[in-house]
C-alpha cells in the first residue's frame, strides 16, 4: 500500500481469479506408468525383481508391471557379476627347496635396533 500500511493476505486461500496449486495438482490425471519387468530392471539401475514388484505394490510409486513378475536373462547383471583372477597363479613347488626368492637390492636387517 502506498500510505505504509500493509494489507492483510489469508494464505490458505488463493488470490482472487486464481486457483489453488494445490487442488490444481489433485485434480490433474497422474498418468500410471506401465512397463514389462525387463524395462523396469533396466530402468531401475538392474534392480532386482523382488524389490521392484515391492515398488509396484506401493500406490504412490503409479507404476505397474505388465505380464509376468518373472525376470527373463540379463547379459548387463551376468557380466557385472563376472569376476577374472587378479594374477596369474604361480606353479606351486613339490619339492623342498625348489624355489628360492632374495632379494639383492634391499637394505640388510639390522638387529641393532631391537635391542
């Protein structure tokens, strides 16, 4: 106001000729998203099944899954799951004595400071 008085505002209704966002987003459809169990895996960062039909049961979520709940092969969740030995292993020995190992470049045990 430009006398310095301020002007009252009730804030739980909306201004005049304008509607509530509120009750504007209650009365938008929510589009329900439906997706075969491989896409949702997919989608979902290859989660498993078990914890996306727990997401689908949830209201909230509006997600549905289409046709079955089981999960058909995923070459990505095989190939993650893949492991490759570090090394190579070494032939072991089968004889005492066989192998040795020194080393010629390190320092020498000194017994000095143990005492």
């Amino acid at each position: 106001m430009p006398n310095g008085e301020f002007e009252s505002v009730n804030i739980l209704r909306p201004a005049e000729g304008k509607e509530d966002p509120l009750l504007a987003l209650l009365k938008k459809n929510i589009k329900i998203i439906e997706h075969m169990m491989l896409q949702w895996h997919q989608k979902l960062g290859h989660l498993n099944p078990t914890d996306i039909t727990k997401l689908a049961v949830d209201p909230c979520l509006e997600m549905r899954i289409k046709s079955g709940r089981a999960l058909p092969f995923c070459k990505t969740c095989v190939q993650a799951k893949m492991t490759h030995p570090t090394f190579t292993p070494m032939m072991r020995t089968v004889k005492p004595a066989m192998r040795f190992f020194m080393d010629f470049a390190g320092g020498s045990y000194d017994t000095t400071c143990y005492r």
